[in-house]
C-alpha cells in the first residue's frame, strides 16, 4: 500500500466531506496513516460538537473504509 496513492484517496475523500463540515463551523485534518490506520483531527466547531463521535465513525470512517477498503482504522487524535 503507497503511502502517497493512500493519503491522496483519503483527501479525496475528506474533500467530499468538507463542505458539510464547515457548514456548521468545523473540518477535518489528515494527521497520519501508519500501517492500515488512519488518524484524523476534527477542527473548530467539530472538536467540540456532542455529534462529534457520530460524525467520525457515520460519516467519515465510512467514506474512507468504502474508498479504501485496506484502511482497518481511522482514530481521532487532539
């Protein structure tokens, strides 16, 4: 698995999430991809939205594991 092909899939995939992120004042942020794990920051409003957890496992580790099945995790990190 290229790290680079990986990372670029994984962006793709957070572009297309985005726009409903900063819709209510948040984004996302790549941090890392080490092994078949991805880790991600919720910025602005996200970090601290009670839906927070929703939004990552529902919305975000979904897209990425679909686009990339070889992806196995997908943590948030602070």
């Amino acid at each position: 698995m290229e790290t680079t092909a990986v990372k670029d899939k994984i962006e793709e995939v957070l572009e297309g999430l985005r726009p409903f992120l900063r819709a209510d004042g948040g984004d996302v942020e790549l941090v890392s991809v080490e092994n078949q794990t991805v880790r991600l920051r919720l910025l602005g409003a996200c970090r601290s939205c009670t839906m927070s957890q929703m939004t990552m496992k529902a919305g975000i580790e979904e897209g990425i594991k679909k686009a990339i099945p070889e992806i196995l995790y997908v943590e948030e990190v602070n």
